[in-house]
C-alpha cells in the first residue's frame, strides 16, 4: 500500500511538472506571435533581435526545468522506496 502512494505521489509530482512545462510553453509561444505581430509596427530590428534571443532562454529554461523536476521527481521516489 504504501508503494503505491509513493507511485501515485511520483505520478502526480511529474503530471504537476509537465503541466508547468506546458504553461511556461504556451507563454514563449504567445510572446512569439506577440512579436510576430508588433514587430512590423515597431519597426526596429534590433527588437526582434532582442525577443528572439528572449524567446530562447524562455524555451532552454523551460526544458532545463522539466528535466530537473523528472530527476528530482524519480530522485525523492526512489529515496522513498529505499526508506521503506
């Protein structure tokens, strides 16, 4: 019983992290077509430089970010286990 609250737990723990990643995605892609948009109207390249390069570090963070809560996630779920 109590293997499968730690499963459950590890289960949720990672469902909560892709979540994140999903929200933190859908963020990055609604600042790109943002830019997409007022790029023109701006008119100023060094802008859309500039939000390129920030759409960037948003989407490696993102990705930096699921990979650390997998790990961290499998990491507390297997120390569980072993305390059991």
């Amino acid at each position: 019983m109590k293997k499968l609250k730690i499963l459950g737990e590890y289960v949720g723990h990672l469902a909560v992290g892709a979540a994140m990643f999903a929200a933190l995605l859908l963020f990055g892609g609604a600042l790109n077509l943002l830019v997409h948009w007022a790029g023109p109207a701006i008119g100023d390249d060094s802008f859309s430089a500039l939000m390129q390069q920030v759409e960037k570090v948003i989407l490696y963070a993102d990705i930096a970010f699921i990979v650390w809560w997998a790990i961290f996630s499998t990491y507390k779920a297997i120390k569980e286990m072993s305390d059991e």
